[in-house]
C-alpha cells in the first residue's frame, strides 16, 4: 500500500512542476490548457500566441486486461490514428 501511495504522489509531483517552474519565471512550456487555465484567467501566466504552429504527440491508451470497454476502446484508438499509419 505504501508504494502505490509513493507512485501517486510522485505521479502528482511530475504532472505539476512544470507548472510550477512557470509560475516561478523559469521558461516557457506547452501545456493543456487544462492544467493552466485558472493561471491564465488570474494572470499569474500569460499566454504566447504562435502564428503557422502545429503540434502533433503520441498518445497511450492503456486498460484493465479483459476490461468489457475493449473492443470499445480499440475502436476509439483505430479512429483517432492518423491516416497511412
């Protein structure tokens, strides 16, 4: 139990410093607006507006073994690969 505890809160950690390094001053980063959106709406981080930028990533979809969403989720993942993959 204390390992799957650490694994959370390390998981928590990483997902929030790059935020935090921003709102310290240190750099610039791409981030769902999500995770930044209340930052935005108070001023604490400012938006840069790119011209002519397009980003594309990889995403991993993972699942429980013999989940009844399966053959459901495959679907999704077949619909949203890009076309010539």
């Amino acid at each position: 139990m204390r390992i799957r505890k650490a694994h959370v809160l390390q998981h928590r950690l990483c997902e929030k410093l790059p935020h935090r390094l921003l709102q310290e001053d240190c750099g610039i980063s791409f981030l769902y607006r999500t995770i930044v959106e209340e930052d935005l709406r108070s001023g604490l981080l400012r938006e840069i507006p790119l011209r002519d930028f397009h980003i594309r990533h990889d995403y991993t979809f993972l699942w429980r073994k013999d989940s009844i969403f399966s053959d459901e989720i495959r679907r999704i993942c077949l619909e949203l690969r890009s076309p010539g993959e």
